[in-house]
C-alpha cells in the first residue's frame, strides 16, 4: 500500500514511519522542505518520496496524494505562534487534506486527535480538534480516528523535558499534580495501532482511545520517571493560579522576542485540569494493542542514564 503521511517528521510521525517501512509499505511524506537535512535522512533510512506542501495551503496539495491509497493524517500543535493557530492547522489543515484524498479518489483516511476532544470542550485545543472530527466524520471517507493519551517514548517533549531539566536542577515544578489523571500510553503503541488499521477493515468509521494500562497523577507520572533514572529531586507543586500568570507572561513574550511558540499557555492549563482517561479496550480487540506498562517501558529506553 502506498500511504500519504503528514506530521512524518515529529515525534508520532517517526515512529509510524518506522513501522510503515517495516511493514512494507510505500510512504510519500508532505514536508515544508523536502530538501532539509531532517528529510534526507528520512529518505536515506525509509526510502520515503518527500513531497513540498503545506496542509495550511490547499494549493500545495493539489496532486500532492495522486497514485497513493491512504492517507495518515498526524499534522498538530500544542500552543499557537503567529498564523500556526490551532483554527489554521488542526481544522482548515485537516479540511485540505480530505478534500485532497476525496479529489485524488482515495477511500482509506486515518486521523489523529486526542483524548479529551469532545463537544463543548474547555480548552481551545480540544475545541479544535472537535471540529477537525467532525471534518472526518462527516467527508464520506473510510475513516478511522484516534485519540492518544499522553505519548512517551525516545525524543518525547513530555517525560523527557522534565528528565531534561533533572540534570541540572535540585528543584523540578508540576503545575498542580496530584488529582488530574493521566494514562500515558507508548509511542510504538500508538503506532502499531496506525500501521494495523490501515488494513482492518472493522476498523473503518471508528474512533479509538489509545491509552496505557496504569493511571498516574501528572506527579506521579514524574516520580517514576525520576525512580527509573535513579535521581531524587525535590517535585514543588505550583498552584493553577501562579502558573495561569507565568503562562499569560510567556504568551506575550514568545511569539515577541524569540518568534517561537510559548512553552506554557493558558490552554493548556485548562488541560491540566481535566482528567485524560479513556477505554482502550476496543483498539485491545480489532487491533491488537498490547499497552505496555509505563515504568517498563521507561525503564528499557531510560535506564542507561547514569543517576546524578
């Protein structure tokens, strides 16, 4: 099968890459710049057909999926910068590319959201992805949607950042930390479940919660983190309220002086706040998935770091 994927060169989009190639699958992956060094050493590894555009500019799609059968939809953003708002990338990017598979003739559409999108949501993320939804739901397409948890694994901005920053500092701070629930699921899990859907068929007009088996607390989630490394260091809980501020400083001050996104905004502190639990027992049975316990999976990429 010959499969259009965007997102390829995040996080997710690596690994799904991956278990494409492993699969035997063809990949043509959407990238910015198909010339950059990130794609040729994609293209060395994968043998993956780069294509230049943009899900934001319907234009550059325009025969960007010809010749292909799939299509695997990972493009998304955490926190908005100048015209790369949640609206631009999660919806009208998503309504580029169905309209590009429903022109190109392609039937088979996967997507990825996330757990916690729902109608009415508080945060503007999940408002976002609500309507993305309801884009798949309603193109005609053989879709299939998924709704991650909290993806770890090598190279995540999650559970390595805070690892990250246990090098050096003493201290490390959690926004709230003991009451909202996480069930943090792997990445090579989440992938798996992408590669097998793509030829499952009870798979089609579903959505399905990727979630590990064990439930934390975000400072639970840290504890482990620190225990499988070995490190102790002092967890401070910082109050809703302190970090809503830091987070409105950071909004102004990014986008400003550095051009970047903000590492904290106020959206995702509405996040924090809710519960990101789900049932994975529907992706257990049509597709296979065997959640791998957190601590063990942490502990077999993680445990060669040297405690300090």
């Amino acid at each position: 099968m010959k499969v259009f994927l965007t997102g390829g060169t995040g996080f997710v989009g690596r690994e799904i890459l991956h278990q494409l190639h492993t699969a035997n699958h063809n990949i043509r992956l959407l990238a910015r710049n198909p010339g950059s060094a990130a794609l040729r050493e994609l293209r060395a590894r994968y043998n993956v057909e780069p294509v230049a555009g943009d899900v934001t500019d319907a234009q550059s799609l325009s025969g960007a999926l010809t010749g292909c059968d799939a299509v695997i939809h990972l493009v998304g953003i955490i926190s908005e910068v100048g015209n790369q708002t949640f609206e631009n990338i999660h919806v009208r990017g998503t309504e580029n590319v169905v309209r590009a598979a429903q022109t190109t003739g392609i039937r088979r559409y996967l997507h990825m959201s996330a757990l916690g999108t729902q109608l009415n949501a508080r945060a503007r993320y999940h408002q976002s992805k609500w309507a993305a939804e309801q884009l798949v739901c309603n193109s005609g397409l053989d879709w299939t949607i998924f709704r991650p948890s909290i993806i770890y694994g090598p190279g995540d901005q999650f559970v390595n950042m805070y690892l990250d920053m246990a090098r050096f500092s003493p201290v490390l701070p959690v926004i709230g930390g003991h009451k909202t629930k996480f069930q943090p699921v792997a990445v090579q899990d989440v992938a798996t479940c992408f590669v097998k859907a793509l030829t499952e068929p009870r798979a089609i007009g579903r959505t399905f919660d990727l979630c590990g088996p064990d439930t934390f607390t975000l400072e639970e989630i840290l504890r482990t983190a620190l225990a499988v490394t070995g490190r102790r260091r002092l967890i401070v809980r910082i109050p809703y309220a302190l970090a809503r501020m830091q987070a409105a400083l950071f909004e102004f001050i990014y986008p400003r002086m550095f051009g970047k996104a903000p590492p904290l905004n106020r959206d995702q502190l509405l996040m924090l706040q809710q519960d990101n639990v789900g049932n994975p027992q529907d992706a257990i049975e049509i597709l296979g998935l065997k959640p791998r316990r957190f601590a063990e999976e942490l502990t077999a990429y993680l445990s060669s770091a040297k405690p300090c």
